[in-house]
DNA sequence: CTGAAAGCGCTAACAC
DNA sequence: GTGTTAGCGCTTTCAG
C-alpha cells in the first residue's frame, strides 16, 4: 500500500530492458552484463523501487521468513534464546514472524498451521511442551523444524539444548556436598518433556542412588508469587535445598525466605535451573545452571538455514555446554 | 513447502463449484447458499484445504500482518509492551513480524522498509528514538504506523503512552518530600524523545522550581553493570535521591550501595522509571513509576487496527495513566 | 447466488 | 546476455 506503487514493470520499462533483467538484477543474478545492470540499478534508485515480497514469495516459492513458536515473551528465558535466533536470521535475511502460544485462544498446532499458511519457509519452536496435534501438523509439511531450549520425546526433531539430566544430576550434588539431604525439585510445568524425560529421572535416580527417600517434587510454581507462597510449604517438609526450573520462582522462594528471617544458604540453598539475567541480579545472587541460551537461539537459527537450504547437516540432535554457576545461594563447600 | 499442496482449484473442482465461490466461503462471504457452502466446508475439511497466506496477500493486497519495530527483546519493558500488542493482534487475527533493531547492523529506516517490502498492513513502533529516516521512511509509505510507549518531537504519528514529564515532577516531588535536595537523573539513551522532550525538561524545571542548582544528569546508563558502577559517582556528587529510566540500571545501582554499606533509602532514594516485574522482586522493592505497559501495547495495537480499516480514530495521542508505586526505595514521609 | 476471467508483482524455465 | 511467456494461488469485478 505504498503511496508509489513502482513494480518491477515500471522500471523494466524505464530501463528499456524486460523485468526478467530487472529481477535478475535484483536478485544478483551474475548473467547480466555489467552496463546493463549499471543502467537498471540506475532507474531502481531512481524510482525508488523496492521489490514487492508477496509477490517474490508466491512466485519462487521462498518468502524468506521464519516463524517463531515461543511460550511467554515477557519470560526472559525466551527472550534470550530468540535474541540468538533473531541476530543469525538478520544475518542470513530472514524476517521472524513470532507466534505466542501462551494465550488460551492459540494452541501449538493452529500456531503452526498459522505459520505454514504463511509460507514461512522454516519454524523454530520454543515451547517446553510439544503436544501429539503439534508433533502431526510438523510432519504433514515439508517446512524444516528445529526445536531450541527443548527436546521431544523420541529426538524425531531436530534439536540443541543441553543436558538437562547432567546439569541437574550437578546441581543435586552441590547441595549434597553442602550437607543437605532434604533436597527438592520446583517445576513450573510438570509435563513439559525436558522436565518429564530428564529432571525429574535425573532426581529420582539421584534421591535413590543417595538413599535420600523419595523427596519432594512440587509443580506449576510459574511466577514470583508461585516460589513465595511455596515457601512455607518447603519449610513444613523441612527441605533444606531446591531445583528451581522457573527464574522468577527461584528469586520468590529467596525473598520469602528471607523474608521468614531464614538465611540463604544455610537454612535452604537455592539452584535455578533456567538461570536469566534476574539470577545475577537478586542478592544473594542465585547460584545457577547457566544455559548459553544465546547460543542455543543462535545454533538452532544456523541449522534451520542449512535445513531451508537442503545443506548436509552432520548433527541433529545439538547439546551445547552448560555451566553450574556457583553464586551465593549455595554455600559450595 | 506443504507436501499436500491442495490449492482452491482442487477444492472448486472436488466440490464442483468456481473457485470464486471456494474464495467466498473461505471469506465468510454471505452471499452463497447454505447448501452450495455446507458442501464446499466439506470439501475443504476432507481435503484439509488451507489458504496460502501469500496468494491471499498478492490477490488482496492485505496480509494481515503487522510489523513491530523494537530496540531490544531482553529489555522486559519491550517485552510486556508486546505482550499486549501480541494479545489484541490475535484477537483481530493479524500476525506479528518482528523486527529488532539493537543490532548494529539493523537500522531504524531498513527495518521499516524491510516491514513495508513485506506488505505489512500497519507497523508498531517502539523504539525509543525516532531518526529523521525513519520519520522519512513512514512518509513515503500510507501504511499505518502507531508509536507505544514513546512519542515523536512533533506528534507527527499517532501515539499511545503515559504523560512522562508529571510523572517524573511527581517522583522527583516524593523524593523532595523526603527530604532529599541532591536529586538526580539517570538516563539510558540522552537522545530519546522522551527523554530530551519530557524527561530532562521535567527535571530542570523541578531543579528550577525548588532552586536545587542545576543537578546531575548521567547518561548511557543501560544495563546492571552500568548502573552498578555508576553509584560511586553518585556517591561523590554527593546524590541522594535518583530517577533512573533503566530498570536493570535501577538494580545496579540498588545494588551497588547496598554492597558498599549504605542503607536505601536513607542515604540514597531510587526511583525507577520504566518499571517491569525486576523492580517489584528485588529487596529492597523499588519505588517506581508504573506504566501500563500491557495497556499501552494493546491500545496501541488496538488504534492500529482502526487505522488499518481506515476507521475513524478520535484520539491520535492517547495518554494513558500511570501509578507512582511507593516502595522500599524511598521512605515516602 | 454463482461463474468467468483478469490480474496482484514477481520468478523461472525456455528460447533466441 | 536478454526477452518471452507461463504461471504462483488467490481475490475481485463483472456478467448473468
């Protein structure tokens, strides 16, 4: 809806050349002789055009455009990982058309289906849960996936994350080193498969191996005011040490407690497990799973371009390094 | 990509009627009948025929999609903004192409003509500062544009945001009232409209008023870390009392007199003045001028709606009210 | 209420 | 190297 609609016609005839010279041009098509190319870029400044994508998209088929599945963007831990998609896609020219499924009227599988119709020529999907429907509306295209900061099931999508169970399994046994034996996991949705498939095996087997009883493993504590009111429930079932999987509930289980007059490590020690900024910026600072979640984003963007492009891609199942950042809230002995 | 590519021509013939009507009942036209529609709904469920979005676009020239022009995904006050957006655009159905620009590679006036080549149909703007390409950019173009969350220096372009210079008079004004007489302001980006326009306005004329002297103005103030070491300059200039626009910087400063010692808000009061979530999790919480960040995205994106329908709009530059929060980090006499 | 036909602006064989 | 010509899949007059 441009005021001067200048298409690719106007300067093919400007330029007195066919547009199928004016496309080449812009598409920098090498077979174009160099005054000719000299005098259609020459009348494309002139005029102002500016290739219409609509129409490139429907007529090659590409629209250069990515779309993005992501739970919660206010959720810094997705705002980090896209921060990493979005500077590899703006290197290779993608768009990114960002679909936020946490809204109760946008379910993973229309989320994908929006996206497809579009034509977005590759997907990378953020959500911690990949239900069945979204699982079949993936396979009934040919459209590339790539799953970043999460994993499914049966690693029938490509991925990168890290090793969930590892760094917990790490994290468990800080704790234990710091003496505690009441240890507990706070999950923000138990259902999601990273949490399903690897935290929660890698505390049981950790519980059991350790003969620490069958522990604790509390749920759908999502946001600050889910880890502050938790707290007093730790306290009741005496736990002296948490896996947090949600940030903000990381840092509302801390002010509670230290709002209770307890300290922070020696009454309760605290590991958030999807550490953002906010776990370096709360004191005690939070001892943390540091993921490199720019990383992630960008790696997974960097696959989903060789994927788009029919490249050979040797790995599809990325796991990155973490690191277990031992900060105030444990008291690492 | 899909690998079924069923187009309205295979539904027209399957259910033998044109692909007008296809296009009508896919449309929710009302002007085909019952029974012609029923059996093209089921043609089109049997086949799981979905539009191509691009097709549409070209034929249509809507593509029901929205641009949205941000500085930074990780900054949450970006990211509740959006969130309100995303909310109301899916609710009007438009999809959301995002375009960052904190990357140096990625200008203002690219990235809105990047929006425009995409055809989007309107373009939220929330970018802090407003270069004069960007401004030439939107000219050129009868595409819809709304700012959230700032304003532009001549209220060119319709707008949604809070009145900045009475909330800054009356955060300073609280701190006055505490007693502090060395008042401060720190900025993240001096050149932003809303800061040259509004808030450093604001503040001189309250150093005025109250006959403070001229005060001290800190610039490029951005992040924790920023913010953090900031405050031994403080210190030195003898501050007691800071308005700061950077949330995160907020903290660092916060911080940063804790970690030397000092108590706040005695011997320094902070006000923030883009406040998301960070500023009510800290300890001591911080005092902070709230915005309706999610209000102003969705009246935002709501305003564009009705430009995009060429609807008629009453208010251009809407005002939306904020809250100073009185917290821990002044005393509030 | 329905169909025919002309594009939307561009790309991509295929000729020359 | 360059031009010609079909489309891409859909919407939208315009007839009837």
């Amino acid at each position: 809806m441009r005021k001067q609609e200048i298409t690719i016609y106007d300067v093919a005839r400007e330029a007195k050349v066919s547009m199928a010279t004016v496309s080449r041009v812009v598409n920098g098509n090498t077979n174009v002789r160099k005054d000719t190319r000299d005098r259609v870029m020459k009348v494309i400044n002139r005029l102002h055009y500016q290739p219409n994508a609509v129409a490139q998209g429907l007529a090659s088929k590409r629209t250069t455009t990515v779309g993005l599945i992501v739970p919660d963007l206010t959720n810094l831990y997705f705002a980090e990982l896209s921060k990493g998609i979005d500077d590899i896609a703006l290197l290779y020219k993608y768009n990114i058309i960002i679909t936020s499924i946490e809204n109760r009227l946008m379910r993973e599988d229309q989320a994908i289906q929006g996206l497809l119709n579009k034509q977005v020529d590759g997907v990378i999907y953020m959500s911690d849960s990949l239900p069945e429907e979204a699982v079949e509306a993936f396979k009934r295209t040919d459209t590339p996936v790539v799953l970043a900061g999460t994993k499914d099931n049966h690693l029938e999508f490509p991925s990168v994350a890290i090793d969930y169970q590892k760094a917990d399994t790490e994290a468990l046994n800080l704790m234990y080193n710091d003496g505690k034996r009441n240890l507990a996991l706070v999950l923000d949705n138990p259902e999601t498969v990273v949490n399903t498939e690897n935290r929660i095996p890698a505390y049981q087997q950790f519980m059991k191996e350790h003969k620490l009883g069958k522990g604790h493993i509390y749920s759908n504590i999502k946001d600050h005011s889910d880890g502050y009111n938790l707290y007093s429930q730790l306290q009741k079932d005496g736990v002296d040490g948490v896996i947090v999987t949600s940030d903000v509930s990381a840092v509302g289980i801390l002010t509670s407690a230290i709002d209770a007059g307890k300290n922070v490590p020696k009454d309760i020690e605290i590991i958030t497990a999807n550490a953002t900024q906010i776990a370096s910026i709360v004191r005690p600072a939070l001892t943390a799973i540091r993921q490199p979640l720019y990383d992630i984003g960008a790696v997974a963007m960097r696959m989903l371009t060789k994927l788009m492009n029919n490249e050979k891609v040797d790995e599809m199942q990325i796991e990155l390094p973490y690191e277990l950042l031992k900060k105030q809230s444990t008291s690492n002995n």
